[in-house]
C-alpha cells in the first residue's frame, strides 16, 4: 500500500518545490497546490504534493506512522 507522507517544503524553484528525506533533496512537483511557501506541511505521494495540512496534523500523523515501527518520525 503507499500513503501520502507528510512533508515540509524546505525550497521553491520555479514550479517544482523541494523536501528534505533521510538526508536528501527531492523533487515535487507543486500543481496541485495553490500559492505554496517554505515550511508549509504537504502531503506528498510520489513526486506530487497532493494537499497542504497543517504543522501539528502532520506531527500527528508521523507519530502515528512511527509508532507503527514502519519509519521514523522526523519533524522540523
């Protein structure tokens, strides 16, 4: 099953935005996401942000994916 992830978009270049996971850069695309900024809460499936959430839903939402023992919890 995939999930969309919680994500915090660290940099904007022209229409793609960027968020930081175990370390590294990824590249997603921002269509679907009206007047994106950094530190927004996305949630991300594949390369596409399908909606923004807020900050504390997303730390709700890591925790509970973590204590599920599938990944860490990272939140900024």
């Amino acid at each position: 099953m995939c999930l969309a992830m919680p994500m915090e978009l660290v940099r904007i270049k022209n229409e793609w935005g960027f968020i930081e996971h175990n370390g590294h850069d990824h590249k997603i695309s921002l269509s679907l996401i009206n007047n994106p900024k950094v530190g927004d809460w996305l949630l991300v499936h594949g390369e596409l942000a399908v909606s923004r959430i807020e900050a504390n839903e997303a730390a709700q939402i890591l925790s509970l994916i973590a204590q599920s023992g599938h990944i860490e919890a990272h939140t900024h």
